[in-house]
C-alpha cells in the first residue's frame, strides 16, 4: 500500500539557518522527499537564508551534498534531486543585521503561501520575526515555524511569546515539537478516539499505570555547552515528554481541530500535581573519556542531568490514583521512545493459582519500528491443559500496510502541515507556559539543595534510584533491550 500524496498550494519557503545541522539532516532532506513523493507542486519556492555569503550554486551543491549523507541511496533519484534543486535559491542575511532583507523581500511573490523557518539559534527569533513584519514580507497569511528550546524557564517563555505577538497573531505560529509529528502518536489519537475498545477503560479504575519512556544512546552529541545549560528536565520533559503524556490522558476533544485538540492538552498540564522530593531521580552517565558527562559537556563541576526518572499524578476524575513514570537519559543501553499504558488485573481469576496472571499492556513505539503491539492472555495452544501464556499481538505500521509503505518522517509532515495552516500538531504558546509553569518549581527546588545527580553507568538503563522509584510501588520499568 502506498501513502495517498495531497499535494499541497505553492508556496515560497524561507528557512533561516538554512546552513545548518538541522536544515541539512532534517528539513531539507525532509522537503525533498515530500517534492519526490509529489506533495510539493511545481513552482513552489524553498530558500535559504544565513550568515555565509554562498553564491545560490554553492547552496545547492551543499544541499545535494545533505541530501547524499542523510537520505539512503534508494532515495536518490538523480531527475528529482536535480528538480528540487532547481527550486531553491540563497539569501545572505545576518538576523541582526539591516542587509539581505530587502533582497528577501523581492523574492517573495504575490498570492503565494509564504512560510519562515527559524532553524537558528532562540536569541535570534526576535529580531528575524521584527524585521519579517517591519519590512513587510510576511503578511497577515504568513507563517513562522518556531524551533526548540523555547524559551528556558516561564519567563523566558513568556517574554519570547510576548515578542512574537507582537508581530504575528497566535494562528501564525507553529511552535515545532517534532515528537507531535510521528505516524505513532498521530495513531495513538486514532486509536483511542476512532475505536469504542480502549475508551471506556482509559481511565483509573482500569489503567494501573502509565511509563513514558524515551531513551538515547548518545551523549551531548557536540552541543555540550547548550545540554549543560539545560539538562534533561529542559530538553526533554517540557516539551516531547511532557506532549506524549498530554496526548494519553487528555479528555476526548470535541473535534481534530487545533484549538479543540490544545485545550483538552492544556488540561492536562494544569491538572498536573506539583512534583514532591523522592517522586524524581536525577542521574549522569559517568564513564571514562567522552563517556563521562563531566568531560562530554565540557564542565568538570556540573549538576546536571542526562537522565531523569519521575513519578506524575493528574488531579482530576479520569487519571486520580493512575501514576504516570516518565524517564528519558542520555548514553543509554538502546534507543527506544515508547509509551506503555498498563491495565490492571482482572478482578477474579477462574483459571486458578498455577496460572500466573501476567498484566495487559497497550505499548506504542515510536522508537524504533513505530507501531503498537497488545500485550494479551491466552490459552497456550496444545492439549496440556487450561494454561495461560500472555503474547503480543502486534501491528507494525510497515507489515500492516505493507513494506513499500512510506511513512514521512516526523519533520516532513510537520512542514507540510505548515504550508496548509493545520496548527493542530503544533503547541500553542499558553501550553508551552503551562508545561515551564510546572517544570520551573520542581527545577528550583532541586537547585536550591544542591542536588548532585545520581552516577550511572553509560550503557545501562539509568541510575539504580530510578528502579527504586517503581520498586517501592511494587512495580517495574519496562526492560529497555
Ligand atoms: P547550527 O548547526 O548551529 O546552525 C545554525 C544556523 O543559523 C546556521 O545556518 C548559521 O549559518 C545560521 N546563523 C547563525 N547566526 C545567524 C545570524 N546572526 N543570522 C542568520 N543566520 C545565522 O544549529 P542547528 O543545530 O541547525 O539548530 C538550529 C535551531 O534548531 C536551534 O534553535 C536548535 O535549538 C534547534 N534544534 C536543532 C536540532 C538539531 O538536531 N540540530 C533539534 C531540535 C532543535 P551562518 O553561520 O552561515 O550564519
């Protein structure tokens, strides 16, 4: 089966940063296979902005160049790339700066869709949404995507969104959270609102526990300096952890539609308990060389952490009684981002003590091989007798729909959302201050103790204190194999 294209309007598409890590992993990459697949139409225009003063050919030899090293072979078409390439052209611009603009300005055109990519650094949005509104080339119809961290803390938040406003209305905003853009989680949406079978036991008297777990094999990856001025809670939990948990617990919205969606999230967040000592685990690979933190992250003193494990309460009807464990680390055993809703035991076994009664567990991946799998009991075939045996039934996304499946990547659909104004992936800027709201308290407390993470080793799980946090409620983390 083969994924039904829509080809979206033309549209003209800036992206700043354009030179950059996640504009050649990601998003240019990402572009060209939505224009291989036939969603982007003929005539849109894709250009890059930045600071290096590139002649356009050199541009678009360095975008073959990401296109070669992030895209497998099978994805090379030579007529496609040479196509997509033709679509694009080159702007030098420094964001703080009075050059470039007007050459960007004159390279818009009429009655197109236009959107801006702000793949730069946060200290950047500002001025690149100013300048876009003063010299009047975004217009009321204009878009601008938002990237990650936004902002640090709630007032950083809040001053960043106050800044925006100023020059682009709320429903010109597309703050990025690409976990929101996974097949996975759009499907988890799909199960729980399209099906009458889980909906009814969605709820605490059914569901004993829910782990959200997303867990990287890599270190601070080059972005030392960054990471340490973070850590875990900001990078991860604020935003990707904190949406996946939004998305299981929220009440049903009315509609798919982005308000509708954002609300019921918003919810959630503020239905959140505020986060007690000895609920959390704060942890830091330390190994030898670069797989030591305090070497990785290029500061011998830190205190922040790679990884952290915590236990969260919703306060309202559906979820009170149901804690919700989230951990996510760094330098990791493997790499696996899943959700695991565990329901509770039947209230009566007829099948006798010798049957070990094993728990059904609803597990959705989006990391690696997305899809969902059930974990439910059966009779083990043969003529032994009545005895149990708990198994998966497992619905991989690529053998259910069949291996030639092409399943856009998270940030593909995300741009193309974009260009056809659905924000509804998209977090609205009172959920993004909600979630610093809740986050900020918990990271003040552990910093005015002085909390020192807990050492772990690289390669493991975590640190042991985060297998205590489950053990003491008698429960055990999913293994991460
Ligand atoms: P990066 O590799 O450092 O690239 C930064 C880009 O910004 C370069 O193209 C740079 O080109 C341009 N730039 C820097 N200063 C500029 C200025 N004054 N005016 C105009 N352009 C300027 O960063 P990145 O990793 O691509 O990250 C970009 C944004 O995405 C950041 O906000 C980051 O937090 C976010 N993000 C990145 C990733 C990732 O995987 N990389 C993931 C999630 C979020 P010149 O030097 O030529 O100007």
């Amino acid at each position: 089966m083969v994924a039904r294209v829509i080809p979206v309007e033309k549209f003209d598409l800036v992206i700043f940063g354009a030179t950059g890590d996640l504009a050649r992993r990601k998003i240019l990459p990402g572009l060209y296979r939505r224009w291989k697949e036939g969603q982007i139409p003929k005539g849109a225009k894709i250009v890059g902005a930045a600071r290096s003063d590139i002649p356009r050919d050199d541009f678009r030899s360095m975008v073959r160049a990401a296109l070669e090293e992030f895209l497998n072979h099978k994805e090379l078409v030579d007529d496609k790339i040479a196509s997509f390439l033709e679509m694009l052209d080159y702007v030098t611009i420094d964001a703080k700066g009075d050059d470039g603009w007007d050459m960007l300005g004159s390279m818009m055109r009429p009655e197109m869709v236009r959107a801006f990519y702000f793949s730069v650094a946060p200290s950047l949005f500002g001025g690149i949404a100013k300048r876009l509104h003063q010299r009047g080339i975004a217009d009321r119809n204009s878009r601008i995507v938002v990237e990650k961290p936004f902002g640090k803390d709630l007032m950083t938040a809040r001053a960043l969104n106050a800044t925006l406003a100023e020059y682009f209305h709320e429903d010109q905003i597309y703050r990025i959270d690409h976990y929101l853009g996974k097949e996975t989680v759009q499907n988890l949406m799909a199960v729980r609102f399209a099906n009458i079978l889980f909906e009814p036991l969605w709820n605490s008297q059914f569901i004993d526990h829910v782990q959200i777990t997303v867990a990287e094999t890599v270190g601070v990856d080059g972005r030392g300096e960054y990471y340490d001025s973070s850590g875990a809670m900001r990078d991860m939990v604020q935003n990707h952890l904190m949406q996946l948990l939004c998305l299981i617990a929220m009440e049903p919205p009315h509609s798919f539609e982005p308000d509708a969606m954002r609300d019921e999230k918003l919810k959630v967040i503020r239905a959140l308990d505020p986060i007690k000592p000895g609920e959390y685990v704060r942890g830091q690979y330390r190994g030898r060389g670069e797989e030591d933190y305090l070497v990785d992250s290029g500061n011998p003193d830190s205190r922040t952490e790679s990884f952290i494990a915590m236990k969260m309460h919703i306060s309202n009807w559906r979820w009170k009684g149901t804690p919700f464990y989230l951990r996510t680390g760094k330098r990791m055993k493997s790499r696996v981002s899943e959700i695991a809703v565990t329901f509770k035991e039947p209230p009566h076994s007829i099948f006798g003590e010798s049957n070990q009664w094993r728990e059904n567990v609803l597990v959705i991946r989006l990391q690696p091989d997305e899809g969902m799998d059930l974990r439910v009991m059966i009779k083990e075939p043969g003529p032994g007798g009545m005895r149990l045996k708990d198994v998966a039934l497992d619905m991989s996304f690529a053998e259910a729909l069949g291996n030639d499946l092409d399943i856009p990547d998270a940030y593909e659909r995300l741009i193309m959302d974009v260009i056809r104004g659905n924000q509804t992936l998209f977090m609205r800027g009172d959920e993004v201050e909600a979630a610093w709201a809740w986050v900020d308290p918990v990271i003040e407390g552990w910093e005015l103790r002085e909390d020192q993470p807990e050492p772990y080793e690289p390669g493991s799980t975590g640190p042991e204190g985060a297998l205590m946090l489950m053990h003491k409620d008698g429960r055990r983390w999913r293994e991460i194999r």
